[in-house]
C-alpha cells in the first residue's frame, strides 16, 4: 500500500523511483500496489504536484500503483484520451491484479476463500483461538511481592472500576470486525471469581476535560472511590478505545488530536480517578486497554501492586485477562513497543528522522522497554554460543532454565549490536526469537537462526552492507538494556561473533 506522504519530494503513491525501481526490482515484489485510501486525491489536491484528476491518475498508474482506494481512477478514462497514459499502461496494471486473483483461487471452481461457509465464521474453535490469542498477548508488567496470581476461589470483595470496565469499544480495538459474544473486563471477573462479591464502576469517561466542571463527572468518580474504598481489591481498568486512538477520529481536544496523542500520560480525567482509587485501597491492579504507549504516572505506578497491558484484546478478552489474574494462564507475552515514560523527548511527530526513536535509537532509559514482560515463574539463561554459520545466516543455541515451580513459556530473544564508521547504527536489534515451553524445574538448549539480513548495516543510500565494526550478540529474555536488567534481574548472555 502506497502512503500519503511524499519522499524526497514526490508523492509516495506516483514515485518514480520507490515503486517501479526500489519495489518492482529491487525486491522484485511481484503482488500489485494499491494506494492508501485518498492518497491519489492528495496529488493533485494538497500535494499540488499535478494539476488535475487525470493528472494524478497518470502519475500513479505510470509509477505502477495498480488500485486507487477512492475515486481518483474514474479519471483514468480522461488521462487516456489525453494521452496522458497508454493501453500498455492499463495493461500492466490489469494483469498484477488478475495474477492475484487467480493465486487467490478466486476463479476455481471451488473458491478457497470467497466459498468460506457461514459455518466458519464466529464457530468454536475460532473463539477458542481468540480467547488463547488474547491470552498470549497480555503483559504483565509490574508484580509487587508476587501479588498475583490471585486465589480464584477468593470471596474477597472485588471492585472493578475505570472506563474500560465494561467497554465492549475497548476489546474491538480499530478497524474491527462483530462478535456474537462480548467478555468486558467486568464481565470476565464475574466468571472466573464465582464466590467473589463484585462491584463495578465505570468512574469517569475516557478523556473528556469538561467533566471536571459537570456534576455527572463528581457522581461517577464518587461511586468509583466508593466502591474502591469498600473492596479488598480494585482492579482499575483504564486506558484508551478507537474514538480517542485512531485514524482521523475527528475527535480533538486537550489529549488527542484526531486520533493523534498528545501526550504520552493517561488523559487527566483517569489519573484523578486513578490517584483516588489508590488514596482508598491499598490492593490495586492496573489494567491498561489501550493500543499505545500510556504512563500512569508515579503515584499510582508506585502503589499498584501489578500493572499489566492487555491491549485491545479481542471479544473475549475479559475473560483472557482474569484467567491469568487467576493464575490458569501464566503470562508470556512481551512487549511489541517502547512504553516511555510520560515526560519523555520524542522527536517531533513529523520528523521521520529515526534519531530518538523505538528501543533502537531511544535517548535515557525507558519506562517499560521493547521486549520485557513479566511471568509467575523465572528464567535461567546459560551456554550460550555460535553453533554455525554460512553466508546466510547464524545459528546460536543457549540453554534456557524454568527455575520456578510453575510451568511457563518464555520468550527467547537474540539481539545483535554492531558498529559501522560509515553510517549511524542501532543500540542493538532483536534478530531473531522463539518461544519454549518449559515444566517447572525443566532445562532446554534452544537453538536460534539469525538471517545475516539482521547484522548489515544501512548506508546512506538505502544499501545493506557488512559492517566494518564488531558484532556482539546478546541472548535472553529480554533486550540487553540497563532498565530490563533490572526489572528482570539479570542480564543477557553475550556472544562476540569472530571476523573472517
């Protein structure tokens, strides 16, 4: 899909060179090329870099975008007649298309995805994966003195309390398909902790400053604080859902500018109710549903006895997420992102500039980093060390220990720092990785391909190239950074991969 933005002055989706050169050629792709939605509009609207629909609809179709999403392409019938673009032209574009239609099956007799019954959709075993997908893509992040998991048995008094308590909005995420069946938060608590008594708050709105002055704001936080007040345990289910994080929500306001964050905090509104909550209960777990980065700040942070990043985790991602507070599912998932922290430098949005940027140019620490995630057992990495190599590719093994009493799955992960005098380089850089599940007390030696694709470096020109540097590589089960090092408390094996 052909972007919005131009690149060194042409309009991505009409590039004479990133596309027919850099894509057809140079990576020898060989699917078809379709625009992102409105971006052939754009050319010619506020680009500016032609004139006219049919234009734009020249310029791409001659830079081999094949599909225009949008209206831009009704043109194409004037660029023709204006001898603008050629039958050959067409032709091309018609032919990648239909080739993928024919991979497709789309014109057998029996058509491997348009004949898909009604049968299939929504059927059990779609749901049992969703449910174990949800599960396995859960974070836990913070576990003050192993606080979970909890007794599934308990009859505690258990308050659930924030926006995202009850939000269906919440486990759809964007772009999203229907369900038959929803488990909010709420709603999996309920199932799970049977012979718990539970109370549910919403507290407060997602983000919406103006409640602060309104009485229905006060009688929403009021009943939250109370509820959090009387229980033994609250779980505060915050964070964001699709009308606040998006595309072109159209929703602005002193947090999101349709749909862009301005801001790397919870939105106020929940940090009020958070630090509330926190003042009356002193057993708080954090729940964060959310697609992005989000600090909850230092008060409540320090107070909450485990935080964990469910995401938007599918329709029945309530349930996913009290079964691993109950400690049916231990978590495994890791963190696909930087959770900086609140008042963290980010570059200017508009810079596309990497300096500063992810796990890999990030400047100071991290709150929580690319690749950390917690578990209810602990990890043992030892021997580990370069097994072959070929022009390809490396293979490294370690052995990975479950040293504690429960069974678990870990994520190992191999990330390779190298250094290069000619360009800038990563700090480092996960190259490869592969999940094992180990019994309590179990050893295993994991063997890891890394495809020498991870280990050029990038000229100036956009060229992959062996670097003049060393290469060191780094196995565990996190990222080789000071902070992860210390969340998990210890540190990466290190390979130093000889020259020659």
């Amino acid at each position: 899909m052909g972007a919005y933005n131009r690149l060194n002055g042409e309009p991505c989706c009409s590039h004479s060179y990133l596309i027919p050169q850099i894509l057809r050629k140079d990576w020898n792709f060989d699917g078809y090329v379709v625009s992102d939605c409105g971006a052939l509009k754009d050319i010619y609207k506020f680009h500016q870099f032609v004139e006219t629909r049919a234009q734009a609809a020249a310029v791409a179709l001659k830079s081999t975008c094949d599909l225009n999403c949008g209206d831009t392409y009704d043109a194409l019938v004037d660029a023709y007649e204006q001898d603008l673009i050629s039958e050959d032209d067409i032709t091309v574009a018609a032919e990648n298309l239909f080739a993928i239609r024919y991979r497709l099956g789309e014109f057998e007799e029996t058509r491997p995805y348009s004949d898909i019954g009604y049968d299939m959709i929504d059927s059990k075993e779609h749901k049992e994966l969703n449910l174990k997908t949800a599960e396995q893509c859960i974070i836990l992040l913070e576990n003050k003195d192993n606080f979970l998991p909890l007794d599934k048995n308990t009859n505690k008094r258990i308050a659930v309390v924030g926006p995202n308590s009850l939000a269906v909005t919440a486990l759809e995420g964007n772009y999203n398909g229907y369900a038959s069946e929803y488990v909010t938060v709420a709603d999996g608590i309920r199932r799970v902790f049977g012979n718990a008594e539970i109370s549910v708050e919403k507290g407060c709105n997602y983000c919406d400053e103006y409640l602060n002055h309104w009485s229905g704001f006060q009688n929403m936080i009021s009943d939250g604080i109370a509820a959090a007040a009387e229980a033994d345990i609250t779980i505060l289910a915050l964070g964001l859902d699709r009308t606040i994080e998006g595309e072109d929500t159209g929703f602005n306001d002193d947090y999101t500018a349709s749909g862009d964050k301005r801001s790397l905090c919870l939105p106020a509104t929940q940090q009020k109710l958070a630090e509330a909550v926190c003042d009356v209960c002193d057993n708080v777990i954090v729940v964060l549903l959310c697609g992005s980065s989000i600090d909850i700040d230092e008060k409540v942070r320090s107070h909450a006895k485990a935080v964990l990043q469910a995401w938007y985790p599918g329709s029945l991602g309530g349930l996913a997420l009290a079964n691993i507070l109950a400690g049916d599912v231990n978590p495994s998932a890791k963190l696909p992102v930087t959770i900086y922290k609140g008042n963290h430098d980010m570059p200017d949005f508009e810079d596309y500039d990497m300096k500063g940027r992810t796990y890999r140019y990030i400047n100071g620490d991290a709150l929580y980093p690319f690749g950390f995630g917690l578990s209810y057992t602990s990890y043992k990495y030892n021997k580990a060390k370069v097994v072959a190599e070929d022009a390809e590719k490396i293979i490294v093994s370690t052995e990975v220990e479950n040293a504690g009493d429960i069974a678990g799955k870990e994520i190992v992960q191999v990330y390779a720092a190298y250094t290069d005098s000619r360009v800038a380089t990563p700090h480092w850089q996960l190259c490869s990785l592969k999940p094992v599940l180990l019994e309590a007390g179990k050893k295993e030696v994991v063997s890891l391909d890394i495809d020498r694709y991870w280990v050029k470096a990038v000229t100036t020109d956009g060229r992959r190239v062996d670097p003049d540097g060393e290469i060191v590589f780094y196995i565990g089960g996190h990222q080789p950074d000071a902070v992860s090092t210390r969340l998990l408390g210890y540190s990466c094996l290190k390979i130093e991969l000889q020259k020659g």
